[in-house]
C-alpha cells in the first residue's frame, strides 16, 4: 500500500472503527460499557460520504487527514473506485455474523441515525440491512486484494492477518485497544 496510509473501507456494524484503530490507534478508545471503538470526528468524516460537497473536497480530507493518521474508516466506495484508491475491506463471510453486525449497528446508534442510514441504502429492517452488510462483501475481491473479515475480527485474529497482509507492524498500543475490544465485545 502506499505512502503506510490505509482507508478502511466497511458498512456499519462490520468492525470497521477497530480495524482502524488497530493499524493506527491514535485517539482511538473503547467505550468500557458498550461494544464501540471511538474515534474522533474528523477522522470519521468519510462515514458520512454525503455531508462532502464534491470529490475535491475528499481529496482535501483525505490530504489532511493522512498528516494525522496512519488509517481513515470509509463507507465511500464508489469515490473510492472512481479515485482508483488502495483500500482494506471488511467482508461477512456468513450471513448469522451479517445479522449480528446489523443489529450491533442498531444498537450502537441513536434511532435517528439508523433511521438514516436505511434510508440511504433501501434497507426496511436489521435483516434487510444484512443482507445488504453480506452482499457488499461478496464484491470486495473484485476492488482490492486487501480484506479481513468479521469472523478473523471476532475471533482475535484481526492483528496477526493485518500485519501480514498490510507489511505492518503494530504497536503495542494497538494490541492492547484490540484486546480490550474483545473483552468488551465478550467474542
């Protein structure tokens, strides 16, 4: 991968935030009580691809953001495609751990951002919503040769396969913010 800079490229619900703050754990956190990796605003701005006016204006998040951080979480495929950009994708390779992100999604986020994010991808219920979560997978080996799935997260794997695949090394402080995931997520 270029320049040691990585988008994480994931549909919520899928781990996508860990797998962030595992290649690069700065002001990332775990919330002690739920199963939720924090990261800063401004690092999640392309969670939120239609808040951007244009392309030009990714490209001016992702410039800045690359100063600051080594991983940038993203739920912009299609700029990403379009921009011809290097990425780590998250896949469900079973579709009871596409329900699981799902509902994790829903229960992680006020209504009001379920409520939105329905109706930006057409989904009508958590399984409508995985279904959709098990079919973006289902493409990624098409778009990038980088991809870890939520079984390898879920099973603490996720470290081992990311330092392999991305020629990382990582921190002790990404190990410990992964193990504390795991704890908190009882998996």
């Amino acid at each position: 991968m270029r320049n040691n800079n990585f988008i994480v490229l994931y549909s919520g619900g899928s781990c996508g935030d860990i797998v962030t703050g595992i290649i690069d754990p700065t002001d990332a956190t775990i919330h002690p009580k739920k199963s939720k990796t924090k990261l800063s605003t401004f690092r999640s701005k392309l969670k939120d691809p239609q808040k951007f006016k244009n392309d030009a204006s990714k490209d001016a998040f992702l410039k800045k953001a690359f100063k600051i951080y080594k991983s940038i979480p993203s739920h912009d495929l299609p700029y990403h495609i379009k921009n011809n950009h290097t990425f780590v994708g998250i896949k469900i390779k079973k579709f009871s751990n596409a329900l699981w992100a799902a509902e994790r999604f829903k229960n992680l986020h006020d209504n009001d951002i379920w409520e939105e994010m329905c109706k930006l991808c057409g989904a009508k219920s958590t399984k409508d919503y995985a279904q959709i979560i098990f079919n973006f997978g289902k493409h990624l080996h098409k778009l990038t040769k980088y991809i870890v799935s939520v079984e390898e997260i879920i099973s603490g794997n996720a470290d081992s396969i990311l330092e392999e695949m991305l020629q990382i090394k990582l921190s002790k402080k990404s190990l410990g913010l992964y193990r504390s995931w795991l704890d908190v997520n009882d998996v």
